[in-house]
C-alpha cells in the first residue's frame, strides 16, 4: 500500500468514493474495467459520428448540386423554362437561353420560381 492511500483512507467524506476506486484497483486490476468499456464506448460514438459527418457532407454536396445552375455551374436556380417545364438554370443563363438546355424544345416562355 502506498502513502497516496493511506493519506486517501484517513480522510472522509468526499472521498469516500475516491477510497473504493483505490480499493477495488489495489486488489483486481491495474485498470478499471468500467472504464474500458466506457472508453470502448466513446471511440463507436466518435466513429458513428464520424460517418454521419461524412454522409451529410456528402447528402449536403449532392442537394447544393440539385440546386446550382446546370449551365453555369456557379448560381441557383431560379427559372423555369415554359413550355417543357424544366427547372435547370439560374435567372442570367435562363433569359439567354432560346432552347431548353435538358430536353432541346424551344422555349416559348421563361418564369422565376419561388419556393415557399
Ligand atoms: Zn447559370
Ligand atoms: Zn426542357
């Protein structure tokens, strides 16, 4: 027994719990097992985790695609081609286009959409 315990065992009160982790390392195991199975825990969350992260970053990456200007890559969109009914471009690329960019028919009219 060591001098850290003794000092430990002569106190009371809020160390009373420090006193029975002492005593169960001192006679089982020089690691806790709760604790290793805590820490088990912890490194599955933090992996669980770090998939979730890489999927809506991947999920956030495709819906910021579905939602960017098919033409110039750079805008959202924001036109709606008539008659055809495609919704591919942002409002610059839309007004300059005379023919739909997804299905070719000729666009007889141009509108800007709004959602919600
Ligand atoms: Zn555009
Ligand atoms: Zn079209």
């Amino acid at each position: 027994m060591d001098n850290r315990n003794v000092i430990f065992r002569s106190s009371c009160g809020a160390n009373a719990q420090r006193i029975a982790d002492d005593a169960v390392s001192d006679n089982v195991d020089p690691h806790n097992p709760i604790a290793d199975v805590i820490s088990y825990q912890s490194q599955l969350e933090k992996i669980r985790l770090k998939k979730e992260k890489r999927r809506l970053e991947s999920e956030n990456q495709s819906l910021k695609e579905e939602i960017t200007c098919k033409q110039c890559h750079k805008h959202e969109i924001e036109m709606v081609f008539l008659p055809c009914g495609h919704v591919i471009t942002c409002e610059s690329c839309g007004t300059k286009a005379r023919i739909c960019f997804s299905c070719k028919q000729v666009i007889k009219g141009i509108a800007k959409f709004y959602s919600a």
